[in-house]
C-alpha cells in the first residue's frame, strides 16, 4: 500500500515572519469582505454618506449589520435616538462574545484590550476563539493582528464601494431590500428549534404593532425588548418544567426525528 506524503504546506515554517503567517489565517476571511463590503459601500454612498464618511464608520463601527441599519433608517429619516438604541441592542451581542475571549487575555494592559474591543467583530471573533481553543501557542498580538487585516479589508472595500457608488446611480429602494435580506439571513442561521421560529412571529407581530402605536422607528426597538424577554422567559421555563418539550427539538437534527418517530410508534 502508498503512504500517503504529507503535504508540505500544511507544515508550519519556523522561519515566517509572524505577520505574513497570521495574514495567512485571517485571508479566506479578508477575502469574503470584499463583495459585502463593496455592497455595504453602496449602499451607504446611496443613504447620504460620501466617501470619508464611508470610511470613518466603516472604522469606527465595523459591523456589516449595524452598517447596513444606518444606511436604511437614515434613508426613512429616523430619529436619531432610535437608531442609536437599535445599535446598541443589535452590537450587544458583542459583550457575550468578548467574555468568552477574556480567559485567554489575562495579563494584558487596559489599552490592548481596548483596541481589541473595538475591533472586535463576529467573524474574527470566531477564528481567534478556534485558535484559542486549539492552538497553545496562538497569543493575543496574534488575534489582534487578525482583527487589524480584517478590519483593514473591510475598511478598504466600503471605500472602494463608496467610490463604485459615487459613479452609479442607485434606487434607494435597495436600501431597504438589501438590509430586509441581511436581517432575513440572519433569522434563518439563528433558527435552531421550534420555539425559535414562535418568537420570530411573536417579534414581528410585536413590531408591527408598536410600529402602529409609535408611529416611528423607535417601536422597532420597543418591540425587541419585548421580544427578548418573552423569548427568554419561555425558553427558561421549558427548559426547567419541560426540557423534552417538542419546542425544544432541534430542527434537521438526527435526535430530533428520532423523538419524533419515538413518539409516534408509543402513539
């Protein structure tokens, strides 16, 4: 039988300077930047914003949905207090994320971990928690380095989309549709089980009404509280009275359809 040789490039080369291997790790996420970020430019030239100004949030921000929320609450001339307290609960997530990361931080100065915080987002977020979790030797200069590349690609490209935009002419109706589809996006990969999907409804039906009631974009974020709570209410009583409940069942999963055909033939 052929041994199989081991493939040369999956060896780490000692002699590597730690910028061009770290540039290495974070590549395949640099390069899918590149098309949002064009579009993320786009749009943002499309809401008002010229090309310094593109540049300035995509720095400052650095979050493709918080980004494409600017452009379309902008564009249905929000108040501004309502598009601040949209931000602030959809990039909350992000002090859950940074908790996890802080066990492999200790030891480092208040100004390194505020400049990792701020460029912190959940893409780099993720590569750095792998290598964490699976490499010993990963440091925190290491994981710093990933956000910098990620944020200097992402940067580069809202600046080049501003510019692409600057040249077109754009309906802002694709605003609206652009950040309809993202946030639908983002509704499908966080469905996991039944009760998901109810809270989903529970939180359109909410926004709906709220919208109605305030007649503004501020019911948008009432109805998220109200949402958020009902959500974590239901969830923490089921899985405390009910943890085999149907609602828990995880969707597309083999021990979901195996309960189900359980209870089925006990039926």
């Amino acid at each position: 039988m052929n041994k199989r040789r081991p493939n040369p490039k999956q060896v780490p080369d000692p002699d590597e300077p730690l910028w061009r291997s770290t540039l290495r790790v974070a590549m395949p996420l640099n390069l899918s930047y590149i098309p949002i970020g064009l579009a993320c430019g786009i749009l943002l030239h499309a809401a008002g914003f010229n090309t310094l100004l593109t540049g300035l949030v995509s720095l400052l921000i650095f979050s493709g949905g918080a980004q494409f929320l600017i452009a379309t609450m902008l564009t249905i001339n929000s108040p501004l207090l309502s598009i601040v307290l949209m931000l602030f609960f959809l990039e909350l997530r992000y002090a859950l994320l940074s908790s996890s990361l802080s066990p492999y931080l200790k030891g480092q100065s208040n100004r390194f971990l505020f400049i990792f915080a701020v460029s912190l987002n959940d893409e780099n977020y993720a590569i750095n928690y792998l290598k964490f979790a699976t490499d010993k030797k990963w440091t925190g200069k290491e994981a710093l380095m990933v956000e910098h590349y990620s944020l200097l690609f992402w940067a580069v490209s809202n600046v080049i989309g501003s510019l692409i935009g600057s040249a077109l002419k754009i309906d802002l109706g694709v605003v609206n549709f652009a950040l309809t589809a993202l946030f639908l996006y983002m509704i499908v990969m966080q469905i996991k089980n039944r009760l998901t999907i109810v809270i989903c409804l529970i939180s359109g039906v909410f926004a709906a009404l709220c919208m109605m009631l305030t007649k503004s974009t501020l019911g948008l974020v009432i109805s998220t509280i109200i949402a958020s709570l009902i959500g974590f209410f239901l969830e923490t009583t089921l899985k405390k009275h009910l943890p085999d409940s149907h609602w828990l069942w995880k969707l597309r999963s083999p021990g979901a359809k195996k309960s189900v055909v359980e209870n089925t033939e006990d039926n």
